[in-house]
C-alpha cells in the first residue's frame, strides 16, 4: 500500500479531508455571525475538518475500503481521530467533540433503545483499561509511517503551524459529562453550560455538512442579496406595504392577488447579511410548483426543496429538461439534490413546516438550524390549514425563531382572526398587519371584485345530477369538486358515460405520482381545459386553473374558497356560477365529527352553509373574508384546542435551552413529522410486473413513482399482502381512474 484511502472509490486521506476543508470554507463565508464569531468558528471548524478521518490510517480500517474485508468489526475511526486530537493542548472541548461525534450520536444510557449510537467501551479515557481501544491503537500506529505522509500533506492544505506527526494516542481530553446523557448531576445538560453546548452543537453540525458535502465533492454557493433580482416592476399598494415593512408581518389578500410577489419583497426588505429565505407551504403540489417560480427569478443553484417526496419531483423535472443523458445518471442527480438540500447549502428553501419542526423537535440533523434560521426570514403561507397540532408546534417554534433574530411573515387569503391573535402571541406583539386597502385604487379593485354568484342547493350531487349535467353542456369547462375519493371516481363515470366524447377529467390523492404528475403537466401546459373535471380536495392547493363554472361538495369555509379560487381566478369574466350542496354523498365527514349529513349547529360545516347563505351575490372578496372570520370566530375548539396547546406548549422546543443534548438527536421525531398525515404508499397488484421492471434497470425513482398513497385508516377495508417490504393491494389500478374502488357498492 502507498497511499491512505479515505474511501472505497480510491479517494485518498488527504485528497478527502482538502475537499472537506474547501466546502467548509465556503460555509464559513455564508454563516449569519459577526465577523469575530465568524473568526473563532473559523478556527475551530478548520482544525476539527483538518483532523476528522485521521484514524482512517488503521489497517482494518483500510483493508475495509480496499475490499480485503467486508467489515472492521465495528471499530470506530472517529474515536482514533478524537484521540490523535486530543495531542493538542488546549483545544476547545467543541472540536474534540464534533470529530468524535460526526458519525455516530453520543453512547445511549443503557435504558432507552438508541440507534446509530457511540460505542462506549472503544472510547478511551484516563485511568480506564480498554482492550477494543488497545487493539484499534496498535492497528493506526501499525500504518503510522504512511499516515505521516498523509497528515504532512493535510497540515499544508490547512496553511497552519499545527501539531506535526506523532504517534501518541492519548486518553481524550474531554470531561466524560460530554458524553452521559443521564439528567442528573453528571450529566452533560447539567455539567456542562449551555454556552458551550451550544457552540459544540455549531461546530458538529458544520464539521458533519463539510464532511457530506467533501465527499460530494460539491461547493455551496454563496448568500445572494435578494435585492439584487427583479420581483415585480409595478407593486399594488398593499404590496408596497409589505415591501417596507421591517420587520415581522402578518399579510391577508386574495387569492390571485399577488402575495408571492408582496413575500418576496418583504424578504427583499428583510434580509439580513448573509440571511437565508424558507417559503413554508402546506402541500407538496404547491412547493414544487413555488419551487419552480422561485427557481426562474433566483436561480436554480439558489433554490432548494424539502419535503419527503421532493427526489420523485426533481427527477421529473431533470427528465424534462431536454440534456442527454440517461434516465440512471438523472437519477443520480435528483438523489444528490435532494440530499444536499438537506444540507447547509441551498440559500433558499422551500419547505414544509414540518421540515422546520424536524430541526426545532431536535430530530436528525438539527444542529443545521443554529446557523442556517438565525437572522433569516421565513414565509408562512396558509399556516391554519395544517393540523392543530401542527399549528401549535410551528407557533412554539416561531418564538424560538425570534429569539435568533429571524424575521418571519404569515400570509393567507382567509386568515381567521383567531390565528392573526396566536401569531400575534407568539411574535410577543411585534407583528405588522397588511391586507389591501380601500383607500388605493388598485387595493380597492381586488377588495371590491367579484368573481362569483354563489348558490346552495338542498340535498347531495347526485340529487342534482341532471341540472349539473344540463349546465355542463352550457358550457366550455366545469369544476366539480367532491370530498371524497369514492364520490368523484363515481361521479367522473356518470359524466363520462353521459358525455363520451368530450374531455373528461379525474384528479384526486390516490393516483400514483407518475399520472398525478402527468394529469396536472396536461392541464397547466394545454391551453385549452377540459369540459370537465372532476377532483376531490387536491385541486385546492395543487393547481392554478380558471373554470367558468363550480359545483362543490359542502366543506369550511376556507375549502370553499380555496375551491372557488379556481373558477373565474382572475376576475376578468361576469361573475361565474358556483352551486354548494348541502349533503355529501359519503357518510363519512371528513371535516367535522358529526355523523351523516345532520350538523350540530357549532360544527364548521353548518356555519359555512349559514354564512354563504346570507352573503348577497355577486360576492365579493371582502364578503368571502369576513365571512370566514366569523366561522371561526370562536377558534379552535374540544380536541382541536387540546391539539393546538399539546404542541403551542411542547417542552422540547419551550425548554429548548435547558434539554439542549449536543451530539445526540430524538428519534421519535421522524415518526411524528411523517407520520402526521397518517399516509402510506402501496403497490397496485396490477402494477407488480412493470415496477420489478423498473428496480431491475435500477430505476428505483421511476418505480416508486408507481406507488399510490394511502391513508393508514383506510388499510382495514383493503384485502393487502406484503412482498420485500412493500404493501400489494388488490385493488385494480388505471392510469385515468386511479386506484380503482368498488363505487357498485356506493349507496
């Protein structure tokens, strides 16, 4: 052997650790601290990356990479860097802690079941005999010779006069507290400040992003000056406001108004130096589509997406962009941007709140958020339509936001007055309201248009159907918009049969990615719509269409608006038809715990039927506002208000202080943000054969896009199997219906 290696591909030690030293370098550029600050992280992060992988020298450790075994026995190298480490007198405490911890979490307590965890009999402190430890030192000193050369090399990359070669591998110099994670006395929440927890938490979630991004052999890019890209040459009033406002802000207009654009000057107006962007939406549909709108104005090198299904759609729109290269190595980028957007690389991210909660909740990876959300700005769109929980746990988090400096606006069409008061809470009353104003002409047109007559009607759609079918006829495309997957594959077959020969379209949650994706490219791309659609709920969110004519299944008010949104959207047409029915086909109510169609007078549903009804039509903006503050008037309410509170007042992130635990993360969290909407994804049996083709050419992405969504609840009435971890549902499956259901049986 004449070389050290780093990894299995051949990269050697000291080719890896420069890469590692350039990415952290760059980092270091983009952190949003003061220059001193910057100077002292410098400083230590450098050293930490310098000295990182040293331990890699081992000679099992090498004949790992170099195929001569399959495994070193569970050996850890990080702890012979730590020790090789510990040669240097003074080191902070940080430094020998983000090298020992970059791989693994600190050792479990005995008493918990932690994963991906330290072992603790390999780590070697004073007066403690340890054979492990003995064996894995003689195997380093066993290469010391090569090593030398390597760490010779490494020592002029990091242009320092740093400890020279030396075959001494010390007991750690770090207080043992720095590993216990007992809550008592000796633990390190207890012996060890929260200052320096702190700074040892920065310095490992820098020394871990450098590492990823070395061995990705990728550079982030730097923190651009917002101000410096175009968003809108001719501002209305109200987003003039907004643009200069300083400071956090709460922002309601009308859908189609113009609030991205208003958002995106308010981030203009906020930045801080070296500041970030996160756009939080609520469905993945919109966060692609806002992906990509923020894409075209900032760059794509500039704008990362985070959500769990985020690799299905950057391969979709790697295939599409017309490069020749093939469907693996796409596959290889979408994967690689994906993980990187998880990284601290991407200036501007569009995301979930939930992928904020993950760093808040302390899950994995968290350590990202003490660099990347101080002093940045966020955006909260339609935050009330996400579980109470969800609500409360993103309100908790937002004081947390607060105390780092960062600069956060919420937005919505209909923001109930409930939440303008929690916001107002959370933010301690430093929050500007915006909305349009009617003493500005421009403000004043959108408040005042009305693009809808709104009619409701007695009984279910299918009491209706010949009218409805009768105005279809009448006209160049309608909306219909049911609440449940099983009533709008029913109704789509009574139009299809009716109207054979005209463009019908289905569109609800449980296609699989490939067609959904395909649906929706077909009606944004195409400039005629069809004469129909029929959709559940996805179409509030997902797409930007303009119907001439609605018929919706009852649901909130906000849903109803959302629904309405997409009929006349821009107001440039008499005011369009929307018929609201006042019972639903399906007996179960997917908003509200009433059973049947008999509402109790305080459920949401009632009072949105009572509010439309005492609107005078054409209704107007200001009309849809008010009415929806007075449906949720009296805020969340029995077990929504008990979720809320669950997570406004969760102690991990109330306490985040006291219960911070450097190098350790909480496994739970994962479950509890994927789980959230209580989904999983299963294989139609009639899609086996096509998606074992797909995984044999290695094109996993393709064949996962295959997969449908399911909710858990709904598992019971599905005969399924299971076949290599993957749920087969007997179920037939079309690539226009969905997955199939037995509508037969409807009534």
């Amino acid at each position: 052997m004449t070389d050290l290696l780093a990894k299995s591909s051949g990269e050697t030690l000291s080719l890896h650790t420069k890469r590692c030293l350039d990415a952290a370098q760059s980092i270091i550029k983009t952190l949003p601290f003061p220059n001193d600050e910057r100077k002292t992280i410098e400083n230590d992060l450098l050293l930490a990356v310098a000295l990182h992988d040293v331990g890699k020298a081992a000679t099992g450790f090498q004949k790992v990479l170099t195929g001569e075994i399959a495994t070193w026995g569970g050996k850890r190298h990080e702890i012979i860097s730590a020790s090789f480490a510990s040669n240097i007198e003074g080191l902070h405490p940080a430094i020998i802690f983000a090298i020992l911890t970059h791989h693994k979490s600190i050792p479990s307590d005995g008493i918990s079941e932690i994963y991906g965890c330290l072992p603790s009999e390999q780590i070697p402190f004073q007066n403690e005999q340890n054979p492990v430890w003995n064996e894995m030192a003689k195997e380093w000193k066993d290469n010391f010779n090569l090593f030398c050369l390597e760490w010779e090399t490494i020592r002029n990359y990091l242009h320092r006069d740093v400890m020279k070669c030396q075959d001494n591998l010390p007991p750690l110099s770090l207080n043992p507290s720095w590993l216990s994670r007992t809550i008592g006395k000796f633990g390190q929440r207890k012996s060890i400040s929260f200052d320096d927890r702190l700074y040892a938490s920065i310095i490992r979630g820098l020394m871990i992003t450098a590492d990823h991004l070395g061995s990705a052999n990728v550079i982030p890019p730097g923190i651009p000056n917002l101000k410096t890209f175009s968003v809108l040459n001719s501002p209305r009033p109200f987003q003039e406001v907004v643009g200069n406002v300083h400071g956090s802000a709460i922002l309601r207009a009308p859908t189609g108004s113009g609030k991205t654009e208003a958002a995106l000057l308010w981030a203009q107006k906020n930045q801080n130096p070296n500041g970030r962007l996160f756009y939080c939406l609520p469905y993945t549909a919109s966060i692609n589509a806002m992906h990509g709108r923020l894409s075209k104005i900032f760059g794509t090198e500039n704008v990362g997406l985070l959500h769990h299904n985020a690799i299905a759609y950057l391969y979709t729109m790697l295939e599409s962009d017309g490069e020749l290269t093939s469907l693996l190595t796409k596959q290889q980028n979408a994967l690689a941007l994906t993980q990187i957007a998880h990284e601290i690389y991407f200036p501007i991210k569009v995301c979930t709140p939930h992928q904020i909660l993950r760093h808040s909740l302390r899950g994995k990876g968290w350590e990202n958020m003490l660099i990347e959300f101080n002093n940045a700005c966020f955006v909260f769109d339609e935050i009330h339509a996400y579980d109470p929980r969800i609500v409360g746990l993103t309100m908790n988090s937002v004081k947390l936001l607060k105390k780092w400096d960062s600069r956060i606006l919420f937005m919505s069409a209909t923001l109930p007055r409930f939440i303008h008061q929690i916001i107002t809470e959370a933010l301690e009353g430093e929050v500007t309201f915006v909305e349009p104003d009617r003493g500005k002409e421009k403000d004043q047109e959108i408040l005042d248009k009305k693009r809808h007559r709104v009619s409701i009607k007695d009984g279910t759609i299918d009491d209706h159907y010949e009218n409805i079918i009768k105005s279809i006829r009448e006209r160049s495309s309608t909306l219909i918009v049911c609440n449940h997957v099983k009533t709008s594959q029913y109704i789509f077959h009574k139009i299809q049969s009716d109207l054979p020969n005209e463009w019908v379209v289905l569109l609800h949650s449980r296609f699989n990615r490939e067609d959904r994706n395909r649906i929706e490219s077909q009606l944004i791309s195409k400039n005629l719509l069809p004469k129909v659609m029929v959709a559940t709920q996805v179409v509030e969110v997902s797409l930007d269409v303009d119907f001439e004519q609605g018929f919706f299944e009852v649901a909130p008010i906000d849903a109803i608006i959302q629904r309405m949104g997409r009929v006349n959207r821009s107001g440039n047409r008499s005011p369009a038809n929307i018929e609201i029915f006042t019972k639903q086909l399906n007996k179960y109510n997917l908003y509200c715990e009433c059973k049947g169609n008999e509402h109790s007078k305080s459920c949401k549903i009632s009072q949105t039927i009572n509010e439309l009804q005492n609107l005078e039509n054409p209704i107007s903006e200001s009309d849809l506002v008010n009415a929806a503050d007075n449906v949720y008037g009296s805020g969340y309410q029995g077990e929504d208000k008990i979720k809320f509170e669950e997570g406004f007042n969760h102690q991990d992130i109330r306490n985040f202080n006291d219960l911070l635990l450097a190098g350790a993360c909480q496994d739970w969290v994962e479950k509890i943000i994927e789980k959230t909407d209580g989904m999983i994804e299963v294989l139609p049996f009639n899609l086996q054969d096509e998606y074992e083709r797909r995984k044999k050419s290695g094109l996993w992405i393709e064949a996962k896009n295959l997969l449908v969504p399911l909710r858990t609840f709904s598992l019971k009435k599905y005969p399924m199997s299971k076949k290599d971890d993957i749920w087969i549902i007997n179920n037939e499956y079309s690539n226009n219906e969905g997955l199939k259901d037995n509508i037969e049986q409807f009534f």
